[in-house]
C-alpha cells in the first residue's frame, strides 16, 4: 500500500471510528431534570466531549488503518 492508499484508508476509518464512537456517553438536556437552554433542542447534548472522541477515533483509526495495511501488503507481494 503506497502513501496515498494509506492516507485514504485512514480518513475513512477516521470518519467511521467518529462515527461508532459519537453517540456513547452523550446525555440530552431533558435528562435527570436539567434545565433546557433556551433556543435549543430539549434532546440536543449537555456535554458532547468532543475532544475525547476525537482522540478515541483517531486510537481506533490508526489501528483499523495498520490492520488494513498488514492485511494488503502480504496480498499484494503474493501477485
């Protein structure tokens, strides 16, 4: 797999790692009596942390891409 295949590889599992990891541990506003801010949707996030699942798809994406790259390399070398 050649730099350009890896870089693609690993934006796709980025983006599908973010996308598992995205709804855990998410709590809407209406939930255990929290007030709702005003303009918002009552189920809209109290707290995304986002930073944390970036960090968590971006573990999970290197590791899915190094799966990937140990997985075609060998098939590629036996053509």
């Amino acid at each position: 797999m050649d730099a350009v295949g890896f870089i693609l590889v690993f934006i796709i599992t980025w983006w599908l790692s973010f996308f598992c990891v995205l709804p855990i541990g998410v709590q809407g506003q209406f939930e255990d009596g929290g007030d709702v801010v005003d303009g918002t949707e009552a189920g809209a996030p109290k707290q995304p942390m986002l930073k944390k699942k970036v960090l968590w798809a971006s573990i999970g994406a290197v590791g899915l891409t190094l799966i990937a790259h140990f997985l075609v390399v060998p098939w590629l070398a036996g053509q």
